[in-house]
C-alpha cells in the first residue's frame, strides 16, 4: 500500500524535494489540457519527481465527444510525453480520467466506445493503461461489468475536511470493483482537500494498493538546457510553453527561436543574471 498525490498546474511550482520529504510515494500528472497543450508544470514536475526518486504516470481528462476525438487526444498525450523524453513503457501507466458531463451525458454504449478507443492507442503506443473514474459515474453511467482494466476510482467520504498528508483513509469507505468484472482496484482517490509541504493549497490524495512503475526516460534528457530554461521558468512563475519561450526571446533580442542550445544557454545566462525581460 501506497500514499500518493495527483497534480496539475492548477498547483503551481511544486518543491518536489519537500514532497518527497514528507513522504509522497508516488505522484500522478496531469499531461495535456484540454486545448491539447501540455499542462505547464508538466516538464517541471517530471523533472522534479525523476530527481527525488519518486514513481509517476500520467493522467488524461478526456473532452473527447467521440470515438475519433478519443484517438486523438491519446495521440497526442503520447506525442507529448515522447517529446518530454517519456518511452513508452508498460511500467509507465496513462490514466483516461473520464469525468466530463457532457461526455458522460452520451451514455453508457458511447462513453465505453470513447474508452476503449482512447485505451487501443495508448495500449499500441506501448504504454500501460487504466481508467479513472468517480463512485458515482462508474457505478452509474457505464456498464462497470464491461470494463476490465486497472481502475483510479474517487471517492470524497470526508467532504471538505482538509486532510495532511500522511492520513490512512477508512477503508469501509472505499469504492468496490463492478461484480463481474475482471478489473483490479488500482487506486483510490479520496479527498481533494490534502495538504502536503512543497505545495500550496490543495491537492488529489490516493491510496495505491499495486506497485508504481517507473518511467524510462532518454538519458540526458532532463540536463539539456532547454529543459533547465522550462524549469527554470516555472520556478518564478512564468509560463514555459515554446511559443511564450519565443516571445520572451524575441523581446531579450533572440531572433528565430527554435529552441537550440545556443539560444536557451542565452536565455539562462539572462535569467540567471536577472536581465532576462520577460515579455
């Protein structure tokens, strides 16, 4: 048994050295939003967790209205991921968080469609796969007979009641597993009201009860001085996307942008001087 966190930028800069301190044992991030963009903590979180040890997969909330939108959305979680160094892996699990009313409103025929479409592309990618889903959505609002996959169910038993971490849940309070159902209950979110040192606020609690894979990551990847710029961005607060990375060169006199080594060794040397004009 495991205690961990999910995390997104609605977060901000985590210290993930403090995280780990305090005894996370394995982090959950968020990879795209909705736009298709990544999350903009993702690269620091990866770095983060990849430095201090601590386990991570990936999770997807899906807007996906339809089959075709489910397989695009899992592609381009996985060209994200690759991009950031992330190899596909059995061991490195993406989650289709599937909570959308909208999506849930299709029903339970439709919304098993958008699943399993979503699942055959991660699957061949190469990467491992589970569902994430809430009590009530998965006991209601999809057949959970049909589902035999390794499941994230959320259930709030405590309300608001803010929760350090560290703290066991009541586990007559857990969600159970579709009778019939083949699918293994792989974790258990149970507050969105944590508090743990390294993040501000609130953040996803859950309890694992199976092993946390690690990822396998290009080697070197996370020393590049791109990756060190993103970083290093999102440590003051400043969004680290490419395109903004191109605005904040071009306005500290760097033209073309493509993000070479040159070009972000400028970028950092203007950082670290304190000169660098940030749009």
């Amino acid at each position: 048994m495991r205690l961990g966190i999910d995390v997104s930028d609605n977060q901000g800069y985590i210290d993930w050295k403090k995280v780990k301190a305090a005894g996370v044992e394995y982090a959950i991030l968020r990879s795209t939003r909705g736009s298709g963009n990544p999350d903009k903590q993702l690269a620091s979180n990866i770095k983060g967790c990849h430095d201090n040890g601590i386990p991570v997969e990936f999770y997807k909330y899906s807007y996906a209205m339809s089959n075709s939108e489910a397989k695009k959305e899992a592609l381009r979680v996985v060209e994200v991921l690759q991009g950031y160094g992330i190899m596909p892996s059995k061991d490195t699990v993406i989650w289709a968080d599937i909570e959308y009313d909208k999506q849930l409103a299709l029903g339970k025929r439709a919304v098993a469609e958008i699943i399993d479409n979503f699942k055959e592309i991660i699957v061949n990618s190469g990467y491992g796969y589970g569902l994430y889903m809430g009590k009530y959505a998965y006991e209601n609002q999809i057949d959970g007979t049909l589902i035999n996959d390794d499941l994230w169910l959320a259930r709030y038993y405590a309300g608001d009641k803010a929760m350090q971490f560290g703290t066991i849940p009541d586990e007559a309070k857990k969600p159970a597993v579709a009778a019939g159902s083949r699918s293994v209950l792989n974790g258990w979110q149970f507050t969105s009201h944590g508090r743990v040192t390294g993040i501000n606020g609130n953040v996803d609690m859950n309890i694992r009860y199976t092993e946390c894979g690690s990822i396998t990551v290009e080697p070197q990847y996370y020393d590049t001085p791109e990756f060190t710029l993103i970083d290093c961005l999102n440590k003051i607060g400043v969004d680290s996307s490419y395109s903004n990375r191109k605005k904040i060169a071009a306005v500290n006199g760097i033209t073309n942008y493509s993000g070479t080594t040159v070009q972000n060794v400028g970028l950092l040397s203007l950082l670290n001087a304190g000169a660098l004009l940030k749009k």
